[in-house]
C-alpha cells in the first residue's frame, strides 16, 4: 500500500468515526426543530435541556452509578487481582476461569440471570440493583487489568518486604497497591467508560425509580426524539473525552 | 504471621463469596429456572421440564437462531475487513503516531453505544446528512432507505463494534517480527503469497479475539436492531428480552440465555485450542 492509498483508507475509517457524532452536535445548535435543514445558529436546545429534569436526573443517575460503580468495582477487582497473584489456594484455577467466562459473558446473559437473582432474593429494582449489576460487570475487566499488571512486578521486592519483617497488610498497603496504582487507575477508567456506556446489564437490573440516561433515550427513540436529546449528547460525549483524555495523560505520565 | 493469615482468609473467603453470589448463583438459577414449568401468575411452576429445551428446535426458533448468527458473522467479516488494513497501517506508523490513532478511534468508542446509534440516525435516515450529500453531488436522485432495513443494522454494528475489532488485531500486527516478511520478499515470493502465508497465520491470535469480541456482544445487543432495523426481525438478544418482559416466559428466556452461553464457551474453546496451535506453529 502507498501512502495516499494509507492516507485515504485511514480517512475513511475516522470519517465513519465521527461523522455521526459530528453531525449531531451540528444538529444540536440548529433552530430547525426537524433537524432536516440549517434553519440557523441556536442555543435554544442547550437551553431546553436546563428546564429538562428528568433529562438531567437522568444524565446525573448515569454518572452517580458510573462513578461509584467504578470504585466499587476497583477494589473488588484489586483484592481479587492481589488474591490470584500472591496466593496459592484450592479453587485457584476455578477462580480464574469464573473470571474469564464473567468477561466473555453476552451483557444480556448477565443482565437476565441477575434479574432473576434479585427477583429471586425480593429485592426492589433500582440504585441498589443497578450498582450490583454494574459491579458485576465491571470488576472481572479491572480483576485482569490489574492481574496482568502484577505479574509484571518483581517478585523479589515483596519476598525481600516479607523477609525484612513486613506483615501481609504491610506488604499490600506501601508495594503492591502502590505499584499497581496506575494498573487500579485503568481500571477505574474502564469502569468508568464501561458503566456509562452500558445498556443491557441497565435495561434489566434498574427500576422506574431511577432511570439512566442510555434508557431514558432508548424509551424516546420510539417516540421521536427532541432536539434537546442532541444537545445533552453532545454534553455527555465531552464528559467522556474530557475524563478520557485527562486519565489517558495522566496514566501515560505515571507508566 | 497468624493476622496475616488471618488477611489472607479474609481476603479469599471475601472474594469467593463476591464470585459465587454474582456469578456463580445467578447463572446457577437460570439453569434451574430453564427446566421449569413457566406459570401464568406466579411467573414460574417448581414442576420439572424440558419443554423449553424442545421448543427451541421449533422451526420458528431454529430460524431465528440462524438468523441471528448469520446477522453476527456478518457483522464480525465487516469489521474483520475494514478493521484488518486500518490496524495493519496503524501498526507499521510509529510508536507515537500509533498511539495517537488508536486513541482517535477510542474516543467515539467511550461515548455511550445508545447516544451513538441514536446519532446514526441522523446520519442515515432518509432526509439525513448521507441522503442529502449523494444528492447534492448528484450520485443519486432520489434518498436511499436505509433505516429500518437490514443494511442500517449492519451499519449500526459495524459503527460500535470496529474498535474491538481494531485493538486485538493491532495488537499482534504490532509484535509481528517484519523481518519475515522480508526475508519472504526476498525469497521471492509475492505480496499475495507473504500475506496468506506468514503475516494472516501469525496474526490469525488476534483475528481469533477480535472476532469472538465483535460476535457475542453483537448477538446480544438488542437495542441497535430496534433502533435501526425497526420491528422486523426477531433476533437472539431481542428474543431473550421478551420472554422476559413481554411474553413473561421466564423459562424459556432462561433456557435460550443458556443457548448463547452454550455457544459462548464453545467458541472459547475453539479459541483457547487455535491459540495454542498458533503458539506451537510460532515457536517452530
């Protein structure tokens, strides 16, 4: 391949990338409320999306259980990443494969077979649920992560901690958690990413008492979508690139 | 070194019981609720049976089930063909640049895959900005219809899955040893016969994930058939959500849930076995 073909081939690609995202937040500042044809510059749909609450409830429930789902699967996933490397136990192996098969899990197996737990256990559906399901999702992905980051240490420095007399809380609290901070911080990111952007483990383990954006669109799709929806869009796609830039420098810095 | 034990069971037992409750039992239920009796009020019958089971050789089903893996293979050679040259040209820049692309086609890949569909109908439907350049440029005279049609799925897949497509195969393209395909140039052999014979076997690893990372999301993925393809064709993922919240037949969701779990391991399987073939053929 030469380099216009290269060129032009790559340009295609990113065309097909963005075109959709770039289009709608054209769309968001046009006056035309059928978006069809530039009818002019407007702000007004920014606007609308103010007086929206349920729209903005819904985009913060997004973020609320993005961000705390995120922690919580960071520490699970951690402690389990620890668990698989420093120690040797029975069930190790069928600890690993659980891992694995959780990740390559279809999202809407897991979202069926917690529904079917939580209905189970007569739990009402909503932020509670939703978290759990979340968390389910995300901790095998941070689990790995940081797995993998760890198997990439030294060895010899925690064996050289424990023979200088360091406790296993010790060990853990000022090498391993330290060393595996960029490898947590990923995780965190992927969490992050992956919360926001699901909608499957959502549609079936969140109740009408606390909808998520994804959802909220999905269920205005059907019914013809305003022009406010483009704009809160194009408001929640800078959340996501703002954060996602920001920790990409940042992890690129620390690594 | 008794309280470090002590962390140490604290921490296995905390993480065995994580696992078990939201893995093992939840996919242990379905199983269960798969081979009972679906009740009209109480939503299931603790009575025993393979009636599920049967009724997914039902014609009906059988076509659905090869519907929707057709519609997934398809989805997987898109993305393998548009995927494979972008990686392949992105692998071969260097370092820097590389990450810079790679992080271009992350970005889109962060947003939210619904806000995204959603814009893609602002690309495709029929007074959409696709429609309306073809014709200024005059290629066509009247709007294509694309939305609601098959074609407008594939699109739609393609457009949220390509990514997992484009990291795995970098990825390998990336640690491919070039000289080999020198020293193949230089043995003579043609461009044709250097890719089919070294760099496709030694990067068939990440055609292998990437694949398996486009093919089961895109079974399941409901919303971008009934986003962009309309009520037409019943899929897998759709299937399965309404025998949950529509038809209220939980066993017969729980039971094609376990089907495309079935298939799931399945593939690993043949993952997990051509990965190591691979491997052995590498070190050779």
């Amino acid at each position: 391949m030469n380099r216009f073909v290269k060129a032009v081939y790559s340009g295609l690609v990113y065309c097909f990338l963005y075109l959709p995202l770039v289009t709608m937040g054209v769309y968001s500042f046009n006056a035309s409320k059928y978006s069809l044809s530039w009818k002019g510059f407007t702000l007004k749909w920014y606007g609308k999306l103010l007086t929206n609450a349920s729209l903005l409830d819904a985009a913060m429930h997004s973020l609320t259980i993005a961000v705390v789902s995120a922690t919580v699967a960071c520490a699970i996933g951690t402690l389990t990443a620890f668990l698989l490397h420093q120690y040797r136990f029975v069930g190790r192996k069928a600890l690993f494969a659980s891992i694995f098969v959780m990740m390559m899990s279809p999202d809407i197996v897991i979202g069926i077979s917690l529904l079917v737990l939580f209905l189970a256990a007569g739990l009402t559906l909503g932020f509670g649920t939703l978290l759990m399901g979340h968390v389910t999702l995300c901790t095998p992905f941070v689990a790995a992560t940081v797995y993998s980051r760890f198997r990439d240490f030294d060895a010899s420095v925690v064996e050289a901690a424990k023979d200088l007399g360091a406790s296993e809380r010790q060990v853990l609290r000022y090498i391993v958690l330290p060393m595996a901070g960029p490898a947590v911080l990923a995780g965190w990111l992927l969490s992050f990413t992956m919360s926001l952007d699901d909608v499957i483990v959502s549609f079936f383990t969140t109740g009408p008492t606390y909808e998520v954006l994804p959802l909220r669109i999905y269920s205005m799709v059907r019914l013809g979508i305003k022009p406010d929806v483009n704009a809160l869009s194009v408001l929640m796609i800078l959340v996501t690139i703002t954060a996602v830039v920001l920790s990409w420098r940042l992890i690129k810095e620390k690594t | 070194m008794k309280g470090s034990s002590i962390t140490k069971y604290v921490i296995i037992g905390g993480v065995l019981c994580w696992i078990a409750l939201f893995g093992a039992v939840p996919t242990l239920m379905l199983l269960g609720m798969s081979v009972l009796t679906p009740h009209p009020s109480d939503l299931i019958a603790p009575v025993f049976s393979l009636h599920s089971y049967a009724r997914l050789f039902a014609p009906a089903l059988v076509t659905m089930f090869v519907e929707s893996l057709l519609m997934a293979g398809t989805a997987t050679v898109l993305c393998l063909f548009v995927g494979y040259p972008f990686a392949y040209i992105v692998a071969r820049m260097k370092k820097r640049h590389a990450k810079t692309m790679l992080l271009l086609v992350m970005i889109p890949f962060w947003t939210n895959t619904l806000i995204r569909t959603y814009a893609l109908v602002t690309v495709l439907k029929a007074d959409g900005i696709l429609n309306s350049v073809l014709i200024y440029f005059g290629i066509i005279k009247t709007p294509l219809e694309l939305m609601y049609t098959p074609i407008a799925v594939f699109i739609g897949l393609l457009y949220t899955l390509l990514p997992f497509m484009i990291l795995p195969l970098y990825a390998t393209i990336e640690k491919l040893d070039y000289r080999l395909l020198e020293a193949s140039r230089d043995l003579g052999a043609t461009r044709w016969i250097t890719f089919r014979k070294i760099t496709l076997p030694l990067t068939f690893p990440g055609i292998i994930s990437g694949s398996m990372l486009v093919f089961l999301p895109a079974l399941g993925m409901f919303y971008i058939p009934d986003v962009l393809g309309g009520a037409r064709s019943m899929l897998l993922g759709n299937y399965i959500r309404d025998q949950f919240l529509v038809a209220r037949d939980f066993p017969m969701g729980a039971t094609v849930s376990i089907a495309l779990t079935m298939m799931m391991c399945v593939m690993l399987f043949v993952y997990y076995r051509s990965v190591r073939r691979s491997g052995r053929k590498a070190s050779l």
